[in-house]
C-alpha cells in the first residue's frame, strides 16, 4: 500500500523492506470544463463551479459566458465578453 507523499506516492517494495522506497509520480487528476458566466460575489456562477470541481480532486478549465456587477440587492448589469 503507497504511503502519500504530498505530491509524489511512496511506497516499500512488499517483497524487501529494507530497500529504497519506489517513487512514483501520481496520475494527473481529472479535467473538468465549465462554461458559465462569472459572479462578481463568488456566491455562484463559474467561481463556485471551479471550488466545486477543486473540492472533488479536479482540474477545473473554465469559459467566461459574461460578467456580472451585482450585490446582495440584486444584478445592476450583465457584460458579454467579447468574442
């Protein structure tokens, strides 16, 4: 069984434990795509996907749909990015 290592896995070699520990890189993790549009809270839109996709062990890669200038009262403006 790996021992983890912060970024690397390390592990004993279960035939000879007296032996060097075999590094091992970890495989990347998985890439997930979002495309929404960005709240300049941080409550939702593309920010809370990317945590989201970060809390599940993710690469998050994201396209901006549009902008948004709002508050706790409400949506004042939506910006399109443009192409």
């Amino acid at each position: 069984m790996p021992i983890t290592c912060r970024s690397i896995f390390c592990g004993f070699s279960p035939n000879n434990m007296t032996t060097t520990p075999t590094i091992t890189n970890p495989p990347p993790p998985p890439i997930v795509y979002t495309i929404a549009g960005s709240d300049s809270g941080g409550g939702g839109g593309i920010q809370a996907d990317l945590h989201a996709i970060h809390a599940l062990g993710c690469h998050g890669c994201s396209a901006i749909t549009c902008l948004t200038a709002q508050n706790s009262q409400g949506v004042t403006s939506v910006h399109s990015p443009p192409p």
